[in-house]
C-alpha cells in the first residue's frame, strides 16, 4: 500500500476523535440520536480543524446499519463501503474547481435517484464559498427543498462571501481553532503509536506554529519525523522550521532592558549569519514581547499555561524590566518594521535599526515612547535629581526662543541682566504684558530687511520649511515700528495669516531673520484692509476736518482758540 500521509493515516473515525469541538459534536449526536436530521448544515472555521472529518462522521453515522452512541460502527456493509468509497450515496464536491453552474445543475439531476445502499444521500460541498453567483443560485432551489433523503453538508472557511439566502438555509457550525494543550496530546498520542519519542518543548513548538490549526500541526511533525531517527528534539524542530531558540530570545531582550546596543547588535548578526530568516526573527521577538505583556498583566491564556513554569517565571521577571507603555510601543515598532522587510532589500541593517531603537528612549518618537520620556522626567522633577547650567549666555537670554526654556530659572539669575535703557518698550497690543522686550544684537533697518527678504525665504526652502515659506510669499513688508516687523496680507488670504501667527511658528522665523541679518525682531501679522483703516484714522486731523465745512469767520475764531 502506498504511504499516507500523517494527517490522512490519523483521521478522525467517530465523533470523540475530533479534537476541540465538543459543541459542535455534542449537537450532532444528540440530532441523531433523536432522528432531529436537518436537510443542510454549514461548517465553517479555519483550515485544520476538523471540518471535512465530521461531515464524513456524520455521513457514516446517519447511515450506519448499526450505529452505538450516535457513532458510526465504521465495520458494517455501509461504513465500509463509505470509508472505500465504494458507494456513492455520500459524494464529496470540491467546489474551487467544480464552481460552475453545470456542475451544480448536475447535482439538481442527481438528487432526484435515491440512495443506494443508505438511508440518506450526502452531498458534501467543500470550499462552498468558491462557487459562482450563478451557481449559488441554481443550488438556492434545489438546497431550500430537497427530497428527504437528500442532506446538503458545505463547508468553508470564509462564510462571509456565501449569500444570505444561503445561510438562511443552513444550520451553521462554526469549528474553533484548537488549543494548544489539545494540539500537544493529539501529537503525543500519535508519536507514540508510531514509536518516536519527543520532548514536550518540541511538540509545543509545533503546535504553537500550527496556528490551532491540527492537520498544520500533523503537516509539521512529519516533516519533523524524517528529520529525526527515534527521537523528535526541541533543536531539532527550532532548526527544520528556521526559528529562533527560546534563550536567544530571552538573551537579546535581557540586553535591550539593559540599553546594552553593542551586545544587540552583535546577538543579532550572530543569529543571522546562521541562516535565520529577518522576517522570521522578528516574528518571534514580536512574539515574545507579547508574553512579557501577557504575563505582566496576569493573562491567563492556554499559550502562556502550557509552558514549563520556568520559562513563566522568566516572561515575569522579564515583565518588570519594562513598563506596559514600553511593551506596548515595542510591538506597535517592530510590527511596523516586520510589515517592511518584505519589501526591504537590506533587511539586516533594518531588523538592526528597528532594535537599536528600543534600546534608546530617544529615538522612539512614538506616542508611547513620549509617554514614556514625560514619565520619566516627573520622575526626575519629584526626586529633585536635576542639574540645571547655573551661568547662561546673555544672547541667549535675549531671544524668544530660550526665553520659554528659561522660565523656571531662580528669580535671583534672571536679575543678573539688565534691560538696557534705550529698548524702546512694547508696542503690540496682542503681546503677552509678562514677556520681555526683545533686544536686537543689530541695529533694526528696515530696509535691510525688505533687501535681505529673499534670502530669508530662500532659507526656509533649504531648512525644509516649504509650507512656511509659501505662506510668507503672500505677505508683503509693511513697516518696522520699533523691534515689531508687520507683514500685511491682501483679501482673501486670511488663512496665511492665521497658519503663521503662531507663537512656535514666529519664533522660527525670528531665528532665521535674526541668523541672516543680525536684526532680533518680533513678528506681526495683519489684514492690509484692517491697516489701512487704522492708518486713514490716524492721518487724518478732526480740527481740519472741521475747517472745511465751516464758514471763514468762524475758522478765524478757530485758530484763535488754537493759539
């Protein structure tokens, strides 16, 4: 006989052989054991986990000659000749290559000859949801009312795209993928009957690739069997399935808690220069983080029970290096870069870039990494342990930018300087009254700055500032009153003027004026129509006003009272 593979040698013969869907499985017995049939079921869930087995379960069950506890016997006539498919009355249809309309109108023939030798005619439909929309609807028919010794069994695992008519047609199953713990002692009990040994670290590993799904599972412990003569290794399956062993894993996390950058870096090419695949690596690190995190919060999850309470001990001890926030930042980063690899042609340096990051607080600008650095920072206010430059630069003292960074300075510094006499004070009503006068390390010219503008633009672009600069082409240079530079902007761009008048904004562009022409300037900007009003008020005298509508002799009387 030729050689079956583990997953078809190890199937499922009566209802208790499945694994992990005692639901589903109760219901079915009791349906058959009080003759409750429906007409159609729909199985569905992820690949693996038992879907097809139980529809040809329960094939054999509703037509054995001598069922015991709604099991088939699996020896009569009927079940014999099922499991040989030597009799037609249960006719599996794989619908990715049988999805046309002819096909299903060949089943609508066909039901109408009875069974055989069974009770029931059993129509199994596997992948159901690849079948067309014509052909769902030739099915809709013939599947809402078929004869009565005709059941529809379609299985899938994207019942999403199967219509709603069908489904409204159906009593739907949905399979769960399999534990962990049941993955383990399935592979257990069938490495026994065929005489491989195993170490439970091994079996677990497979299960944990498997994905819950079992025939993954059953897929990967063959593969691993022909790798091994007697006995099935946690090496050896680390080594088949190209992963990363556990205490590397714990290694290289130890180093990156300790913001050890050189012993990442270097635990990192060593693992690779062994042939691990990046995306694979990274897979694994994501993975262990998320155990830390599961761990920290006391998840209680099949996963993390399972393993040897050493190794659960590790995952907290590990846990209390890190806050919730850095595991959580961690993850969402290295995801990102997992997401990348695919397309990267230098994955090495870019697993090295992403891990060096966690290393330092400073490259992390993730939102919880700021969460992390203000954190950290409270901590350093409360404990006082914070060395502050007691001797600062005067010029420093004097712009706008280090003015915000200077206001926690002791009262007795900040006497030190002395405002000189001639600063003209504050003219700009919208200036807060608490700030200081801006002192100019130049002398102000305004017709410096208006020849000096296009090189201040032409700054921006280079620093990257585009946006900022386009803006600032729509103004126009009004006037210097005092140390306040006023830009005017026409109708209709008012929202240039909003967009730049801003404090950060400002201080920017006072940075850029005051590097390339020496002047230390504060910025105002302003409707022209708005300046232009302010202006005609001003000019305009009310006495002379007042001269042109009255008669020449009381204008003379005027000017005598002037005088």
């Amino acid at each position: 006989m030729s050689y079956k593979a583990l997953y078809r040698r190890f199937r499922p013969k009566v209802f208790e052989d499945v694994i992990g869907q005692d639901q589903v499985i109760t219901i079915l017995k009791n349906q058959i054991s009080s003759s409750n049939i429906a007409h159609a079921y729909l199985f569905t869930g992820t690949r693996g986990t038992g879907k097809t087995s139980t529809a040809k379960i329960f094939a054999r069950a509703v037509n054995c000659l001598s069922a015991e506890d709604a099991n088939p016997c699996n020896q009569c006539e009927v079940c014999e000749g099922i499991l040989t498919e030597n009799i037609m009355d249960v006719i599996e249809i794989d619908a990715a290559s049988n999805n046309g309309v002819d096909n299903v109108r060949e089943i609508r023939e066909n039901v109408k000859y009875p069974p055989s030798k069974g009770k029931y005619k059993i129509y199994i439909i596997d992948e159901v949801h690849m079948l067309s929309t014509g052909a769902f609807n030739a099915l809709l028919k013939t599947l809402e009312e078929p004869p009565s010794y005709v059941i529809f069994i379609l299985a899938t695992t994207e019942p999403h795209k199967i219509p709603a008519t069908i489904l409204s047609r159906c009593q739907r199953f949905d399979f769960k993928p399999v534990r962990i713990n049941d993955i383990m002692k399935r592979l257990e009990s069938i490495c026994e009957d065929i005489g491989i040994k195993t170490e439970e670290e091994a079996l677990r590993l497979i299960a944990l690739n498997s994905d819950g799904a079992l025939r993954d599972a059953l897929s990967i412990l063959e593969q691993c069997i022909s790798y091994t003569e007697d006995t099935l290794t946690y090496t050896n399956v680390v080594n088949i399935l190209g992963m990363v062993n556990y205490e590397f894993i714990f290694d290289l996390v130890d180093k990156i808690a300790a913001k050890d950058t050189s012993s990442v870096l270097t635990l990192i090419n060593d693992i690779l220069m062994e042939g691990k695949d990046a995306g694979i690596l990274m897979k694994d690190i994501i993975s262990h983080f998320r155990s830390i995190l599961l761990a920290k919060m006391n998840v209680q999850l099949d996963e993390l029970l399972t393993l040897p309470e050493e190794r659960q001990d590790r995952l907290r001890q590990q846990g209390a290096l890190f806050t919730i926030n850095q595991i959580t930042s961690f993850i969402y980063n290295l995801s990102d870069i997992e997401s990348k690899l695919k397309y990267s042609a230098q994955p090495k340096t870019l697993i090295e870039i992403g891990i060096v990051g966690l290393c330092s607080k400073a490259l992390d600008d993730s939102l919880e990494g700021l969460i992390e650095r203000v954190q950290d920072l409270e901590r350093k206010l409360a404990s006082g342990n914070i060395k502050v430059e007691p001797h600062y630069n005067k010029s420093q003292i004097s712009t706008p930018q280090n003015r915000s960074s200077h206001k926690t300075q002791p009262i007795e510094e900040k006497q030190e300087y002395k405002q000189p006499e001639s600063s003209p004070p504050s003219v700009d009503a919208n200036e807060s009254t608490a700030e200081e006068p801006v002192h100019s390390g130049a002398p102000l010219n305004f017709d410096a700055l208006k020849e000096s503008w296009q090189q201040i633009l032409e700054e921006l672009r280079k620093e990257k500032k585009a946006q900022i600069q386009a803006l600032l082409m729509e103004g126009n240079l009004v006037k210097l009153d005092k140390d306040v530079l006023i830009i005017g902007f026409k109708d209709g761009f008012g929202f240039h003027r909003e967009a730049l008048d801003k404090e950060k904004t400002k201080e920017y562009i006072n940075g850029i004026i005051k590097r390339l022409t020496g002047q230390n300037v504060r910025l105002s900007f302003v409707m022209e129509d708005q300046l232009f009003i302010v202006k005609e008020q001003e000019e305009v005298n009310p006495l002379e006003k007042l001269k042109e509508i009255l008669p020449k002799e009381m204008q003379d009387i005027l000017e005598v009272v002037e005088d």
